[in-house]
C-alpha cells in the first residue's frame, strides 16, 4: 500500500491539522491509537463519503483502497460535534452521513457541500456558527494543568463528553504514540522508557502493544513491512512544568493508583528532577 500525503494548517483555532492522501494500491495497515475526533471525506469509485471519526484506544487492523482519496479535518481536544458524541464512536463506531446527491450530504435536515481542502475553513466556520460543532475550553485548562473553579466530578464528567476518553487515557495513548516516535527516531528502549516516565520495560511494551500493536523491538526493526497509520507529532514545542511530588499529589483528575501517577507524555530535567508536561494547545 502506497499513499500520497499533504497537510496544511488551519485558519480556525479548533482544527488541529488538515490532512490529503491518496491511495495507489490496496493493502492492509495496522491503525494505532489516537485522542483526536476527525472528519473524514473519501472519493472511491466515483462515490464521495463523509465519516464521522472518534479516537481509537487500541490498535487494529485496517484495509486501504486502491485509488481512492481521502481529506481529514483533525479537531484539537475538547472540539466535538454534540449531536454526535466522541464516546458513540470510540473505536471505529463511525457514521457515514447519508448523501444528498453527487456534491452534497444531509446534516440536520440541511444539504450540505462537501468541503474540499480549499473550503474546509468555510465548512468549519458553518459548523460552528449553527453550533454543530462546539468546543469546550475546560479540556485546555486540564490538559495544561490550570487551576479548575468546578467539582472534579463535573470536570470529568465535561472532559469525557468532550473528548470521548477519560483524562487518563487521553494521555497513555498520546505517550504511547511519543514512545514510538522516539524508538523510530533511534532512542533504545531503556531511553524511551525513562524519558516518557513508564516504570520498566516490560510496562513500556504492554502499552506499546496496547495502543500501537507493536512491542518496542518491533517498532524499532527497520525490516518489518507492516504499515501503521500516520503518527503525527501531536506535542507542541511549549511544556508546562509540574513536579513529581504534585504529580503525585494528584488534584483529583489524577487517580491515585501508583501505576499512573506519572502517566504523561514528558521530558525529566535530570538538573532539577522535574517533568516537562505537554501542552496540547498553543
């Protein structure tokens, strides 16, 4: 399987990444697991498609077709569609909106154009303005570890509709997806483990073949013809620093059980002892 690849960046706050590919053969791939929630339009077979994608908690098998095109429209967390919960379709649970002919899909009673790479900014502005697609800044203020003014309780309760996964999982997933892309990028596995805060190895393979479907050795072997799905670089270049003992302080969001206490994507500064946290936001 063969893909032609293109992104560009977003004009709306709310989008992550917008993505093209192109098949030139059929095969099957391996999909890792992912946090984000994405749309999806795919042409195949003179036939246009739009999907409704939620994030992905384990790895599974998937299959490409030959020539056929696909856009990706990425939502940054805490960006859903309320009347189509994330948590509906965890997992590839996803829904195809019926067609309204050649050009055009049903949404709410509406026909709606199919966007294309040029109008995705339009189509997402439209969205928003009929409030099909919202967004919730407490899963910033969580995600960058802010001081909440809400019930833990309603702080979970908002974050899972939000995002679909629970603050923990959001999290083991997008370590898991960082610690491959460190063991490709050449890092061994006892470096990988260490950087990213897994307790040993053998913690670092479960969730490698948990969320990736690989173990470590696996991933690093440059032989292997299986295909994964695209690892983008969801981490930005901003951290915003905690420390293990207010990690292991917890503020509720964290749960207490010791094997999750240093569950981020991070960096330790070996001069202070500190973690680096991602920011997810910019």
């Amino acid at each position: 399987m063969d893909l032609i690849w293109d992104e560009r960046a977003a004009e709306s706050p709310w989008i992550e990444r917008i993505w093209y590919s192109r098949s030139t053969e059929a095969g099957e791939f391996r999909s890792v697991a992912g946090s984000r929630s994405e749309i999806v339009i795919t042409r195949y077979q003179g036939e246009t498609t739009l999907t409704l994608r939620g994030p992905e908690t384990k790895s599974s098998e998937a299959w490409c077709p030959p020539d056929a095109e696909f856009l990706g429209i990425q939502f940054r967390p805490g960006t859903f569609m309320p009347d189509f919960p994330a948590s509906t379709l965890l997992d590839r649970n996803d829904i195809n909106l019926p067609a309204a002919g050649s050009n055009r899909f049903w949404l709410k009673g509406s026909a709606w154009e199919y966007p294309t790479m040029e109008t995705v900014d339009t189509f997402v502005d439209r969205l928003l303005r009929e409030e099909l697609l919202v967004h919730d800044s407490l899963v910033e203020s969580i995600l960058c570890q802010q001081p909440l003014e809400i019930s833990l309780r309603t702080a979970q309760r908002r974050f899972l509709r939000a995002t679909g996964l629970t603050h923990n999982t959001l999290f083991q997933i997008e370590r898991a997806r960082q610690a491959t892309l460190f063991l490709k990028d050449g890092h061994s596995i006892l470096d990988t483990a260490t950087q990213l805060g897994y307790f040993d190895q053998p913690h670092l393979n479960r969730s490698l073949k948990q969320y990736i479907g690989l173990t470590p050795t696996q991933i690093q072997d440059a032989h292997r013809t299986e295909r994964l799905s695209f690892l983008y670089k969801t981490l930005t270049s901003d951290w915003h620093m905690l420390t293990i003992s207010e990690l292991q302080q917890g503020d509720g969001l964290y749960e207490q059980d010791r094997r999750i206490r240093v569950h981020v994507a991070g960096r330790r500064d070996r001069s202070t002892g500190d973690v680096a946290l991602p920011v997810h936001y910019g």
